[in-house]
C-alpha cells in the first residue's frame, strides 16, 4: 500500500467514527521519521480511543498493520504509527494546547477534512 492509500485509508477511518477537524500535512522535508501527518479530535476519551482502534484495524485488514500505537492508555492523545504515516488522535483541550499543526509548521501543504 502507498503513502496516498494509506493516508486515505486513515482518514476514511477517522471520518467513519466521526472525528473532527480532521486535518492533513506533508511533512516529507521536515521529517525523516515519516511523510504524513494526520491530526483529528475526539469529543471523549472513549471517542479518541475508538477513532484510533478504527484506524488500526482498517490497517492491518488491508495488510498494512500499525507499527505501534501510544497512548492508549489515557486516551487523551493516542499515537497511531503506520510507517510513513502518523496519526495524532486527542481531545480538543489536549490538541489546542500542544498545537502540533503550528509546530510543523503553517507553511506545509495542508488538506482539512471534516
């Protein structure tokens, strides 16, 4: 599976679960870890827990399982890691707070979904 299909197939999973704000960057010359950066919220804990658990399971069945998945445990900010995509899963507060999207930079190419 490419970068473009797995990043796809990341934020159907989102959408599917009804995650909000849900948005995209490139990060491929910023970073060496991976290419894409998904950022979504969850209303809840229990929301952000299933938005990620949904992300993982539409990888693995479609033969690209998540590398690791952190943060599961408080389900604040759950990392979702499938290799050349990353997916940052929190609750608003959480997501204002640290502002990942502003980190990375304003300036990289960005597709919002919701």
């Amino acid at each position: 599976m490419n970068t473009k299909q797995l990043c796809d197939l990341a934020v159907e999973a989102l959408e599917d679960i009804k995650g909000i704000d849900i948005k995209v960057l490139d990060v491929v010359d910023k970073s060496s870890v991976t290419d894409i950066m998904i950022f979504a919220s969850g209303n809840t804990s229990r929301q952000v827990k299933a938005l990620a658990n949904n992300v993982a399971d539409k990888a693995k069945k479609a033969g690209s399982p998540a590398l690791g998945i952190e943060g599961d445990d408080g389900n604040e900010w759950v990392l979702v890691d499938l290799g050349d995509v990353v997916v940052h899963i929190m609750q608003p507060a959480i997501r204002e707070f640290y502002n990942l999207e502003k980190l990375w930079g304003e300036d990289s190419p960005t597709n919002d979904r919701r």
